[in-house]
C-alpha cells in the first residue's frame, strides 16, 4: 500500500507557481530521495503535505486517507512527522524536554494537567530510547539552543521520531553540516530503516548521501515531476543530467 | 542546570514562604502594614497569572485588568445581593471574570503578536465603560460599597476575617498558595509543556501535533481564572470595587510587575508587584509627580532591566 | 426624532473623523515599527496645551499648524532616544516603553498648566452655527471635519507620490528588503513616528477648541484609536478610515436609543467584525500576524 500519494498537485502564489500537476507515491516502507536544483518546489511540496499550507490543486493521500483538508497537527495525528530546512527546537528548553513533549503528544497527553506514576515512567523510558537511538543520551540534559548546529538537527530528528510516526519527511537534514556530521546523520537514517516499518521521504542536496540511501529518487525541476527511478536510473537519465548541468553552467 | 543552582532555588523558595508566613510580624518593623501585606499578594497573584500567559506560552496580553476587574465586581455583588458568605463571592467572582475570559479568548486566538496584544487591551476597556455606566448596579464611578467580606465558618468554628487583620492576611496567604500550587503544577505538566512548547518555537509546536490555537485558548482561559480569584480577593481586601481596577492602566501595571520581577521566573512577578507596589506608595507619599517617576520607572526597567530582578539574578546564578 | 437621529448620525460622523485622526497616527507607527503606541493620547493632550500656549503669540491659526509640529518635533527625539531601541524585540516592550511615557506626558503636562480643565478660544468666524434648523452644525465642526480631510488626504497623497512615502508604504510590506536596497530605515521610522504624532498633536489641537484641555483627555480617546484600527484591520491604512468613521457612527446612532452603552457599542462592533472577519475589514491575512 502506499504510505503517501499525491495526485496532481498544483500550488500557485499569486502569479508564481511553485508546483505544477506534481503525482507521487511512495509505497509502505521506502526510502524516498526528492531532489533538484534550487528553487524546484521540493519544500512547496513537504509543506503541501504536512498541511502548512492547501494545494491549490490536487490532492494528498495519507495511508490511502485524504487528508488535503487536515489540519498540519491532525495530520501528526495520524502519523506524520516532519523536520525542517531551518532547524525548529525550543531552545531554551532541555534537549530531553524537548523530546519529551513529542512523545506526551503521541501518548494522547497533550492536554493532561496531571500524570500517573506509570504513565510518566513511560513517556520518560520512550524519550530515552529515543535519544539512545539518535545517540543523543549524553546530551539530554543539555540546553537544545546551546548544541551545536549538527546535534541540534539530529535532535528535530529525534523529536520527530518520539511523535511514533508511520512517514517521515526531512528536509535537507544535512543542511550546513560538516563532513563527519552528514556521515552521523547517514548512519542515523540508515539506523531508522532498519529498526522498523518508517517510511521515509528525503530532500538532500548531497548526492552521495542521496545515492547511499534512497531506494527511488524522484526529480523536480521547475515545480515540475522530471524523472523517477531507482539511484541507477536515475544517475544514467539524461534530462536530469541536464537540468544539473544547466545549473551548473 | 547545575545542582548548586538548584538548591540555591530550592533555599530562595523557602525564604520566599518562610517571608510570606511571617509577614504581620516584620512588615511593621520595616514601616509595613499588614493591610499592604494583603495587597502586595493580591497583586502578586493577578500578576503571576497574567505571567501565566506572558512568560510561559509567549502570549502578550494588555487587558487582564478586565478580568481582575471582573473577579472583583462578581465577588462584591455576591456580598451585596447574593449571598453573606465569603466563599461563595470568591467562586462567583472567579466564575464572572473566568468565562468573559473564556468567550473573549475564544475570539482572538487566531491573532498573533500585535495584534493579539492591540485586541486584548481594546476588549479589556470594554468592562471600564460597563461599570461605569451602569450606576445602578456598580455605583458607576464612585464603585461598589456597601459589602464586606464575612467569617468563615469551619465545622462549627468562626474565624473573623473581617476585623481581624491578621486573620485575613493568612485566608489570602491560603488562596494564594492553593491558586499558584495549582499553577506550578500545570506549568509542570504536558499541558505546561505545550505551552513552553508555543512560546518557544510556536511552528516547531504546531508540527509535533499541538493544535496552537486551542491550547492558547486553554492557557488564556486559565490564566483569565486565576486572575479573576485574585481580583475577587482584591475586593475584600478593602470591602470595594471600583472602575479603576477595570482600567487599561491597571493592565499595564501587572504587566510591568511580571516584566520588572522576571518573566521567565515563577516568581518573578510576585517580587515585581512588592516592589512596584511599595515603589508607588513610597513615591505618591512624597511628591505630587509621582506618576513621571513610576513612568521613569517603566521606561527605565524596559530600557536596561528587560530580564526583570529574578531574571538578572538568575543570570547570575548560571554564570 | 429624525432630527434626533440626524444630530447625533452627524454628531458621531465628526467624532469618528476625530477617532481617524487619531488612529492613522497610531496606525502608521505600528504599520512600519511594530510598536503600539500607547503614549499617543500623551502627545494629543500636549499638541493641545502647546496650542493653547502659543495662540496669544502667533493666534488659532498660527497654532495649529506650530503645535502638532513641535509636539511631532518632541516625539521624533522620544524616538531617537527610546523607542527605536524596542524595535524588533517582543512587542511587549514597545507598549511598556510607551505605556511609561504616557504616564510622564500626562503628569508632565499637569505639572505645567495644572490638572483643571482649560477653554480653549475659538475664533468668532468659526464658533457660529450654520443655521437655525441645524443649530448643532458649528462652523467649528465643520472646520475639523475639513481640517481632519485635508490631513488625511495630504497624508495619502504624501504616502504616494513623494519618495519617503512611497519608501514607508514599501517598509511597511517588507522592511528587509528596503533595508536590503540600501535605504536608511532607521531614519525613515524616526520620520514615520514624527509623522505619526504630528496627527496626534493636530488632534489635540482640534480636540481642545471643541472638549477644552484636560490633561486626562488622551486616555479617553486613545481607546477608539485601537478600535479604529482592529475594525479596519491592521496594516491597512484606508481600513483605519473606515473602521474610524464606523465606530464614531455607531457610537453617535447609539446615543440616541440607548445613551449609556454610547462607549461599550463599538467594542461590540469590534467584537463583530472580528468573528466575521478576523483579520479587520479591509486588513490582510498574515500582514503582522
């Protein structure tokens, strides 16, 4: 089944327009690469599906489930989750707080005034796993703003994750980051896959992070769908070899 | 936080409550009353509550006074025409001030920033010009008269809060502690969380599955609660309410009690509201232009002091 | 009855055009700097003393033009000195900053010419009514109503075809970019407050020849202000026309089936508008949001 579908999806603003007819599905499971150069509607699209803003045409199916009317936090309801360009923590609270709300919201806790012992035990063991999992453990206590800038990615990471979700979206997670950085953060999303059913869809600039992990890689160029296929396909496919080129030119 | 820092807060709590238990008894040592005792923690509560909405969800709202105001004015008519029970004035007055809070709340969620600040302080004023006008009920702008605060009755004890100074400064101490006990303990919650969430990173909190506008709602509402008991005490405490306790400017001044002690502390706006409050004594005793001075103040604290007393020693502490 | 309604429908038309006065000052601030300025019923009531000082030097028509510059000179070094460092940061501190300085405008100004209320002297040409039948149209009321149009349309006129104007209507849209071209946005707000409170002391000039001088009377109408812009919609400049002339109407009409809720009415207007239209009736989504 497919985790996420989007059928032709169009976004205007005013006289711009950022995607046009965009179709993709992405089946339970995979890894997913959007790539592209500058400019091609690849986080246009990442909004369109997590509910920042409605498409003005199309629709985005969630798990077969239309969700193009949901609110951006119903959407997380059903188990979506997404990290974002620019880095968004709450800096002035701990890393493991920061987790922590994450994962009281994906317990139903949001509005809670009051936990039972248990229930806090558990919210505090799964923010641990957590941390453990994003190797962040050691850090926990620390202020989220006072990380350094590739910690603090990997901690969106990790708060993405506490929320259980079934999708994942990165966007560029290894935006602005240092060589041994991008490697940490590869190995992490390689981790997810590994531990269970994620699907995860990407947007990455680094081609060799691209190369390393997408199962299929989907192109945009323009706000339009240029190409699709596995890394190989991709790689050996001219149009893309030449919407690069002619960016690099 | 380091633990040195910790216990360093742990000790300036207890000082902090050790001060409050035995405030009849220094308070004249140093020129005190009790009476300004009462006052200093009326305040000291309206101006936690609002802090409850300003300093933990990042919501900026100008117009509490409206709803202290309400508190106030519930808790007199009740005394007045209701019923001669303290309790009862208490929890009506909370009620009075609490849902306009609720119902205004609901209308202005959506709005952010300016905005939202511009509309609270519009709305506030609304209740001024009610109470105001209507002379009949609220004895326009000479305020309402004509009720006191009555006994407690404990299971066939009578404690005399009325002419008993002492008396009543501990039933305030008690609702103050019950009011920010409860306070603490939602700050400490997931609900809490979700509000640090919003004033921190409100984009962060709405795409981890926190819908914004309900839970400002919900911080609003109960902030709007709680000020409106203080309120309601604040009508006790000299048996009369009047318009000002519903003007804009009353508004200003819890803001300015939150943001001189410390936003971002607890506290912080309970030490704000001492100090503004016997600042103001102090200055309206000793010169007819008190009111360029307290404005200096203002001016002064926004200028230099933005992280308030508490903030400033706070930095201190962590340093 | 009709005549009644007619009075007061009129009556409220002069009021609400006073209320545009004040809130398109208001409004201009808060459009380019972010900062509500709750020190403009301040400098009203100091735009009016200062006219009532100057008219035995240079008379009423001397005065209204030299008052709300001096008070617009006063409020350019307010923001020079103060307020331009509140910008950008919470908007908490601008209304704290201002809300300091509305406390010492309004006990300076006591201090000065003492808290009684003060006539102010109008001249003869203008004290007449216009005729029997319409005894309640003064030429004076006329006279604000046109004062308060010439401003307004001088204003947009300025706005739009001059440089500055249009440099303040393009910061208030996106000031980085203007920032970014290289223009000097510090000075531009500075001009922009000056701007801003020059229609705040011309109101306080206007104000005092109808109400007399009192140094409480900015709070009063610092409030319609407010409400003025959130009917009209913040960020829009004709919104804060409309929405002034709107309450100052509705409040007129409402004084005369039910006197004593004259006031509250326009914060149930303003309640209205906001459930049917968030965002002020002329006002943008996400403009200041």
């Amino acid at each position: 089944m497919n985790v996420l579908e989007i059928r032709n999806a169009t976004k205007r603003f005013g006289s711009l327009v950022a995607l046009r007819n965009v179709a993709l599905s992405v089946p339970a499971g995979e890894l997913r690469a959007i790539i592209g150069p500058n400019g091609a509607g690849k986080t246009t699209l990442f909004n369109l599906v997590s509910g920042f803003f409605a498409p003005s045409a199309g629709s985005v199916l969630f798990a077969g489930r239309d969700v193009t009317a949901l609110a951006a936090h119903q959407r997380v309801a059903l188990g979506m989750a997404r990290t974002f360009q620019i880095t968004e923590i709450f800096p002035e609270l701990t890393v493991f707080e920061n987790v922590r709300i994450a994962a009281e919201v994906a317990a139903g806790y949001r509005l809670r005034p009051r936990l039972g012992r248990s229930e806090r035990a558990e919210v505090c063991r799964r923010v641990e796993q957590t941390l453990e999992l994003a190797g962040l453990a050691a850090k926990a206590k620390r202020l989220a703003g006072e990380l350094a800038h590739g910690d603090q990615r990997v901690a969106e990471i990790a708060m993405a994750l506490a929320l259980k979700p079934r999708l994942l979206l990165l966007d560029e997670p290894t935006a602005g980051m240092g060589e041994q950085e991008t490697q940490e953060i590869t190995r992490l999303i390689r981790r997810l896959r590994a531990a269970g059913e994620l699907t995860i869809v990407l947007i990455e600039h680094d081609m060799r992070v691209v190369f390393h992990l997408a199962d299929r890689i989907t192109v945009l160029c323009y706000g339009e769908l240029l190409a699709e296929g596995t890394p190989q396909e991709i790689a050996a496919n001219e149009a893309v070899q030449e919407a690069y080129l002619g960016k690099a030119a | 936080m380091n633990s040195r820092a910790g216990a360093a807060r742990q000790a300036g709590t207890a000082l902090l409550w050790a001060a409050l238990l035995l405030a009849p008894y220094w308070l004249p040592w140093v020129g005190g009353y009790t009476a300004l005792g009462a006052r200093v923690l009326v305040l000291g509560l309206a101006a936690m509550s609002l802090n409850f909405l300003l300093g933990f969800t990042g919501v900026v709202s100008f117009g509490h006074a409206a709803y202290f105001g309400l508190g106030a004015y519930g808790a007199g008519l009740t005394l007045k025409l209701l019923a001669h029970s303290t309790p009862l004035a208490l929890f009506f007055g909370t009620l009075a001030g609490g849902i306009a809070g609720a119902l205004l709340g609901a209308l202005i969620v959506h709005l952010r920033g300016v905005y939202f600040a511009m509309v609270t302080i519009a709305f506030g004023q609304v209740f001024y010009y009610i109470a105001f006008r209507w002379n009949s009920l609220t004895g326009g702008d000479d305020g309402l008269r004509g009720f006191a605060r009555q006994p407690l009755h404990f299971a066939g004890y009578a404690i005399d809060i009325l002419n008993n100074g002492h008396a009543f400064y501990y039933f305030v101490l008690v609702c103050f502690a019950v009011t920010v006990g409860v306070m603490a303990l939602i700050l400490r919650s997931p609900l809490g969380r979700t509000m640090l969430a919003i004033r921190e990173n409100e984009r962060r909190a709405r795409f981890l599955g926190i819908p914004v506008e309900r839970h400002i709602w919900v911080a609003f509402t109960l902030s709007c609660f709680f000020t409106s008991l203080a309120g309601a005490l604040y009508a006790m405490v000299n048996n009369f309410a009047d318009p000002m306790g519903l003007h804009w400017s009353l508004s200003g001044d819890l803001v300015i009690m939150a943001v001189m002690g410390g936003m971002r502390s607890f506290w912080g706006p309970l030490v704000g509201a001492a100090v503004f409050v016997v600042v103001q004594d102090f200055l309206s005793s000793i010169t007819t232009n008190w009111m360029s001075f307290v404005g200096l103040l203002i001016v002064l604290v926004v200028l230099f002091f933005p992280r308030g007393l508490l903030g400033l020693a706070q930095r201190r502490g962590e340093a | 009855m009709t005549q009644l309604l007619l009075f007061n429908a009129i009556n409220g038309l002069i009021i609400g055009a006073f209320y545009v006065l004040m809130a398109l000052g208001l409004s201009l601030i808060l459009n380019l700097s972010g900062v509500i300025n709750f020190a403009h019923g301040g400098f009203l009531v100091l735009g009016g003393y200062l006219a009532y000082a100057l008219t035995p030097y240079v008379g009423f028509w001397g005065a209204l033009l030299i008052a709300p510059l001096l008070t617009a000179g006063v409020g350019f070094v307010v923001e020079r000195l103060m307020v331009r460092r509140v910008y950008g940061r919470d908007p908490l501190y601008g209304l704290l900053l201002t809300f300091g300085l509305a406390f010492i405008l309004e006990d300076g100004t006591r201090s000065i010419w003492g808290a009684q209320g003060l006539p102010v002297s109008i001249p003869a040409v203008l004290a007449r009514p216009l005729s029997s039948d319409f005894f309640f149209i003064t030429g004076y009321r006329l006279f604000m109503v046109g004062t308060v149009a010439a401003a307004v349309f001088l204003l947009f006129a300025l706005l739009r075809y001059t440089r500055v104007g249009i440099r303040i209507r393009a910061g208030t849209l996106d000031l980085d970019t203007v920032s970014a071209l290289g223009i000097n946005v510090r000075g531009l707000r500075s001009l922009n407050f000056a701007a801003g409170i020059f229609l705040a002391g011309l109101s306080g000039v206007l104000a005092g020849g109808q109400l007399g001088l009192e140094p409480t009377m900015g709070t009063g109408l610092l409030m319609p202000g407010f409400v003025a812009i959130i009917v009209g919609g913040v960020g829009s400049l004709p919104g804060t026309l409309l929405g002034g002339l709107l309450i100052g109407l509705a409040s007129g009409v409402t004084a005369v089936f039910f006197p004593s809720a004259s006031e509250a009415v326009i914060y149930i207007l303003m309640a209205v508008v906001l459930m049917v239209r968030p965002h002020g009736l002329l006002g943008e989504e996400g403009l200041l949001t």
